[in-house]
C-alpha cells in the first residue's frame, strides 16, 4: 500500500513553512497512478500558502514497484554527498524489515538507495527503457539469427546489463564472443538501441569479460 503523511516544508521561492501532504511510500503495483505523477514531475508537489508558487515538498520516500523488481530508498537530495551513510543505513533498516516480514512475502532482491525526486524519475524511466528495448531485441532475434535470455530486473540491475541478452548459440550461451556477434547482427538491424550499444562498448573494453564477473 502507498501512504500520505502531513509535514512542515519551507517554500523554496520565500522560505514560508507550509503544513503539506507527501507520500511517503509509494507502491505502483497498488497505485499505479503514483507512478504517473512521480513521471510527470506532480509527485509531492505543494503550493506555497504565501507566495502561490508551486514547490517541491522535500521528504524521505520508500519507492516499490514489484514488476521491475525495483525498492527504492529516496532521502531528501541534500545526503547525496553523504551516500555511504545513507547506503549503510537503506541496508540496515531493509534487513531490519526483512527479518519481521513472513518468509512468503520477504523479498529476493536487494534495495537501491536514491537521493531526491529527480534521481528516482531517472532511474524509474531508465528501468523502463531498458524493458521496452529488451523487448524489441527478443522480437527481432528469430528474424536476424540471434537467440536472447531475459533476465529478472533485479539481476540485469545488478550486473548492469540489459533485462534480455542477445547472445549467437546455445552452444556458447552467455560468453562474451557469443553475445558480441548477436549485439552486432542486432545493431546492424536497429542502431537506435543505446542500451545495447552500451553493452557492446563494455564487451569491447574488456576483452576478459565474463556474464557471471559483469563490471558494475
């Protein structure tokens, strides 16, 4: 479930302390509406009480959005530059939540931490284009003889791959020689895709380059 909270937010433009409403937790899969609002830039928006101007309520959020396998803790933007304590402390309390959470509904994949609104509708959107794009290269795999693996979100997230993995057999499977031939067969059709041209540069810096050792 998604929850409001009330809190006291300075105006950005005057300084005037407003009493607003935030979200605090936001689950797509409940509210889906969130989403859009976090993507149109309309999440915890406020109107300043004196100046009329519209702001940005800054306030911790806990983003969740099951499909993409993404939990996401958001601190307000000004920790960005203490992110190791903030990192320690997104692992902590997860693990925390974890251990009370019943074994069915514990979750297999770990929390990212964000710092401000816009770092998460950038992560959000990248998540989203690394799908559609996914997508495209599974449909153009049996045309143009490649094969793909689809991964769960989670697991491309960790390894800083594409969620499907062009690949050139079953024979070699995910070796870097094999998916090198298949992102060349796929750019040759579709040179548009930047998250695969991103792979193929990766592959080419580094020629020891492995699926299960990805850089990260």
């Amino acid at each position: 479930m998604s929850y409001l909270v009330h809190q006291e937010s300075l105006c950005t433009y005057c300084q005037f302390p407003n009493e607003v409403e935030v979200w605090s937790i936001v689950n797509v899969n409940t509210d889906p509406e969130l989403r859009d609002l976090l993507l149109g830039g309309e999440l915890n928006m406020a109107e300043c009480a004196s100046c009329k101007q519209i702001f940005y309520a800054e306030h911790f959020m806990l983003y969740h959005d099951p499909d993409y396998e993404l939990m996401a803790f958001v601190y307000p933007h000004e920790h960005a530059d203490e992110r190791p304590q903030w990192e320690r402390k997104t692992a902590e309390d997860f693990a925390r939540t974890q251990a009370e959470t019943p074994e069915d509904k514990k979750l297999a994949y770990s929390p990212v931490t964000l710092f401000g609104l816009d770092q998460l509708i950038y992560f959000v959107e990248h998540e989203e284009e690394k799908a559609i794009q996914g997508e495209i290269a599974s449909l153009l795999a049996p045309a143009h003889g490649f094969l793909t693996r689809k991964l769960k979100p989670s697991e491309a997230r960790e390894k800083n791959v594409p969620t499907v993995i062009p690949y050139l057999n079953d024979q070699e499977g995910l070796v870097r020689t094999s998916v090198l031939a298949a992102l060349e067969k796929l750019r040759a059709v579709n040179d548009r895709l930047f998250v695969y041209a991103k792979l193929e540069e990766t592959l080419r810096q580094n020629p020891n380059w492995t699926f299960e050792k990805c850089p990260r």
